[in-house]
C-alpha cells in the first residue's frame, strides 16, 4: 500500500518531546523517511527506535540549533544522508512568561535564539533543497511549517518577548509565503493554545504557578492534535495551500 508522504523527507527540529516527537511520528506514518532534530540524543535515539519499530525510516540528528553551523548541519546531513528534503517542521521553541519588570534578561534571549534565529538558520538552510524538491519531486510540492503560537496573534502582559518571537515568526511565514508559492514551496504557520507539553516545565517557579492558575479547568489539547494538523497541511495536494491554523482547546477563551 502507498501512503501520501512515501518517498519524500521531513526535518522536524525539536523532535525530542511535545508537538516535535509526535509530529515526527504522524509524518512517518504517512511514509515519510524523518530527520529528528534536537539536543537530547537520547530521546531522539528512543523515538526513532519506535519509528523504526513500525516500519519507518529515522536519522537522529544532536543539534543546538542555535548555532548557525549545528543548523546548517542538520540540514546539510539530512540531505546528504537521506538524499532530499521536501518537508521541514520549523518546530523547536522556548516560552519564558513572567513580567517584564526584573525578568532575567538571558530568558529573553534565550527565546530570540531558538525561535527566531534558530527558526530562520534552518529556514535559510532548508529553502534551496525544499525548492529543488518541488520542482523534481513526484508530487511537485514541498512544505515548510512554522510552528508559532496563539501568542503570535494576541499579545497580553507578561509575556512580551514570547510575544515578539512568535509574531516575527508569522511575519516572515507571510513573507516567505508570497515569495516562494508561485515555485509551489508551501509555507504554513501554525498557531496552538495551551497544548500539554514540556513547554510550560521550564518557567520560573512563580511564573508556572501563574499559568496554573491562568488554565486551571481547561482540557489541554495533546501533542497528537498539533500533529494531525501538522499532518494534514503536508498531505494536502499541489494546488492547496493551508497558510495559517489556529487551534485551540476548545475551553481556551483566550
Ligand atoms: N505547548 C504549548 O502549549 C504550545 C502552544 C503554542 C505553541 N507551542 C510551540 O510549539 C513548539 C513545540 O513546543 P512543545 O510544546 O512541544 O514543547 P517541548 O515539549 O518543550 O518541546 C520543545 C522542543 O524544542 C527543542 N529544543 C529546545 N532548545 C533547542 C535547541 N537549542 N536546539 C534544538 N532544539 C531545541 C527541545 O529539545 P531539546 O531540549 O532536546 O533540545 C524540544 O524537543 C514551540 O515552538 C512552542 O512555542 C507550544
């Protein structure tokens, strides 16, 4: 039996947990052979044991792609060692809330790092091999995803740099969007709410208290939801284009 992706190769940074890993699999199960990107090798090697498991192709690849040179690399070996790139998942992230008044300067860093210079060294990488991948693919198409966040709609107090990163991520899938769609380069961007992840995890202990108190009673929606819609977008056929998705719990007002 043949599936929509066989054939093809997806890169999907921030594979090692949450939305990555689950993207990485769904992916795989549509046929695609998968690059895993992340620093934890050891939850890479892990994950790809299982896609291997069910038949899959993985090729783990240790990466801080907050380096320039790592996320080159990433790109560059996935090429080298799976022989194209048709789809990249641009989605490693970092969310740090908390006021802005006395916030530790080095989280806000940390965000601009991997979501927006970490984003736009693999988005460079990648778009000469997604391009080329659209022109001599069978299916003639190729897609990156950015993985943004209701926090590039809306911005709200506290969480203004979280805010800047992933509104910068909308703008450059917009612009990259028109730039590239004519070449039949796909580039979506994709907006979760509150999702169960590690993602929260890594707050000040007073920040995650906050948010506890913020989406106390919403059903969070899981990894899996922003996987299948991941899924969905990458699968569609040459002519449509799903530019922008967002997803919320459904008991997520905000
Ligand atoms: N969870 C939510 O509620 C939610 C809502 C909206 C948007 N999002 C977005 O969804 C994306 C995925 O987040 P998640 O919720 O799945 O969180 P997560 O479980 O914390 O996953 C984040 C991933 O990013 C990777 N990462 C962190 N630093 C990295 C680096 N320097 N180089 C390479 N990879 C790095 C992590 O792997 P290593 O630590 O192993 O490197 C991990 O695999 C993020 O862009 C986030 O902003 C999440």
């Amino acid at each position: 039996m043949t599936a929509v992706l066989d054939q093809t190769v997806a890169l999907v940074t921030g594979a090692s947990s949450g939305i990555g890993a689950a993207t990485a699999a769904a992916l795989s199960a549509q046929g695609a052979t998968v690059a895993l990107a992340a620093r934890r090798k050891d939850r890479l090697d892990t994950l790809a044991a299982s896609i291997r498991d069910n038949g899959g192709t993985a090729l783990v690849l240790e990466s801080d792609i907050t380096d320039e040179q790592q996320a080159a690399d990433a790109v560059a070996r996935t090429v080298a060692e799976l022989g194209r790139l048709d789809t990249l998942v641009n989605n490693a992230g970092v969310m740090l809330l908390g006021p802005a008044v006395g916030a530790p300067l080095s989280e806000w860093q940390q965000m601009i790092e991997l979501n927006v210079l970490g984003l736009m060294y693999c988005a460079h990488a990648a778009l000469p091999h997604l391009l080329r991948a659209a022109e001599d693919s069978p299916r003639r198409v190729a897609d990156m995803v950015n993985v943004s966040s209701v926090a590039g709609r809306v911005a709200r107090s506290g969480s203004g740099i979280y805010n800047l990163t992933k509104h910068g991520v909308g703008a450059l899938s917009e612009s990259l969007r028109q730039e590239v769609t004519k070449r039949h380069v796909r580039v979506s961007l994709v907006e979760p709410g509150a999702v169960e992840t590690e993602l929260a995890g890594h707050n000040r202990p007073e920040v995650l208290e906050a948010m506890r108190t913020q989406f106390s009673g919403v059903e969070r929606m899981h990894a899996e939801d922003i996987a299948d819609a991941i899924t969905y977008i990458v699968t569609r056929p040459r002519h449509v284009a799903i530019n922008e998705l967002l997803i919320r719990p459904t008991e997520q007002e905000r």
